[in-house]
C-alpha cells in the first residue's frame, strides 16, 4: 500500500506506528495494562465495546478519566445471552441519560 497521497499540491506522509484499536473490551483488562496503553504515545485511541449495562457503566467512568483516548460503544454484546426486557429497559433508560448528559457538552 502507498503510504504517500497527494493533496493540494502537498504529500502526506502519515506518522508511522500510530494505532487506534477498533474493538477492545478495555474494562476486562488489568489496571496495569489500562494504564500502559493510556500511557502508550503510539495509540492514538482505543474504542472500548461494553457488553452489558455494567460494563458500560465502567467504561464511561474510564472514559471521562481519558476522553482524548478512550471512545465507548455501550451496548449487549451478541454473543453474551439475550438480555431480559427489563435488562433491555434499563441499559436504554441509561443510554438516554447518558446522550442527554454528553449532549449538554457538543
């Protein structure tokens, strides 16, 4: 793959070995490894997959810690067992919370 593009008459060179992890379950990891991959100035972020209300609730705590690196998609993961309607319920009440709050911030 080229890694040189031309636009505006300029070349772009992208900076080599920056990462940004498109699905880790960043609350299942240890502190330690939390904090070397926040630390780590070669990862430009992580998008950190929530698989229940709990983790979701964990991983919007971590993120307001690191917002510049730490994005969050909440949710049931598909292969976890078929949340309960009131499971469904509350992680919607939640979510809906939570985007009025993060609302408040755009």
């Amino acid at each position: 793959m080229n890694t040189k593009y031309i636009q505006d008459k300029t070349t772009y060179k992208p900076k080599k070995n920056m990462l940004f992890d498109t699905h880790i379950h960043f609350d299942q990891l240890s502190t330690e490894l939390q904090q070397n991959t926040l630390a780590d100035p070669n990862i430009t972020g992580v998008l950190a997959v929530a698989i229940n209300l709990k983790s979701s609730q964990t991983l919007l705590a971590l993120q307001q810690q690191c917002p510049h690196k730490i994005h969050i998609a909440s949710g049931f993961h598909p292969e976890q067992a078929l949340p309960t309607a009131s499971e469904q319920n509350e992680l919607f009440n939640w979510l809906a919370k939570y985007q009025q709050k993060s609302d408040r911030y755009r």
